[in-house]
C-alpha cells in the first residue's frame, strides 16, 4: 500500500510539472484562456500529491539512504536543496495564484520567472530522489499496516 501512495504521488507531481510547461507555452503564445486553465490544474495536481505524499510519509515512515559511500554527499546535497525549494515553492505558487487573481500581472510576471524554474527543479529532483531511495533505500521506520 505505501508503494502504491508513493507511486500515485510521483505520477501527480510529474503530470503538475507537465501541466506547468503546457501552461508555459500557452502564455508564450498569448493564450490568455487556456494558460489559467493549465496553471490551476498545475496547481490542483501539486495539491494532490502533498496530499498522496503526506499520507504515505504518515503511515509508512520515511526511507534512509543506504546506498554506496561515495554517493552519500551528493544524495544528500541534492535532498538538501530539494527541501529547501520544496518548502519555498507553496508559498510561491500561492502568491502568483494570488497576485494572478488579483489581475496584478507584471508582479505575477516577474515571480513567475523564479518559480518555474523552482517547481519543476522539485518536481525532477523528487522523481531522482526517488529513484535512488527505490535501489537504495530502506525503511526508516513508521506504522505498518
């Protein structure tokens, strides 16, 4: 079960960052009806998988990594600045949906710029960080069901 959350969780994250780039290219085209669109379903699919992660991380514990020695340091500088960007890119996204309701869009426009680049940094780092956890991980502890 925990497999199948965390499974869920990485195909919601990586069709957010999909919808982000299809939203991109639609702004780039001046397509002022469908890059909303997109941005909201972007954002709707991030909020799922916080959820999908939660509840995984809740249930099943987190996963260490156990892998060879001298991938120890880059693992974990990638982790680092994973979470560190992970934890910006909420509040992040929740000021351009803001400022983008508001119809204060050269502020959206500028913030717009850095948060792209940031959630779909995340979004690749957590697919890596997954990856590697999947080869070289193992269970840190949780409540089993």
């Amino acid at each position: 079960m925990g497999q199948m959350l965390g499974d869920i969780a990485a195909i919601l994250i990586a069709l957010s960052g999909v919808a982000v780039i299809i939203g991109v290219v639609f702004i780039k085209r001046g397509d002022r009806v469908w890059h909303p669109r997109a941005m909201l379903v972007a954002s709707a699919l991030a909020g799922l998988f916080l959820v999908f992660y939660l509840l995984k991380w809740g249930l099943y514990g987190t996963t260490s990594y156990a892998g060879p020695e001298e991938w120890r340091v880059a693992y974990f500088a990638l982790l680092v600045s994973h979470i560190v960007l992970a934890a910006a890119n909420g509040p992040l996204v929740l000021w351009l949906l803001y400022n983008a309701f508001k119809s204060r869009f050269d502020i959206h426009r500028r913030w717009a710029r850095w948060t792209v680049p940031v959630w779909l940094y995340v979004a690749v780092t957590g697919w890596v960080i997954d990856l590697i956890l999947r080869t070289h991980g193992e269970s840190a502890g949780g409540i089993r069901f």
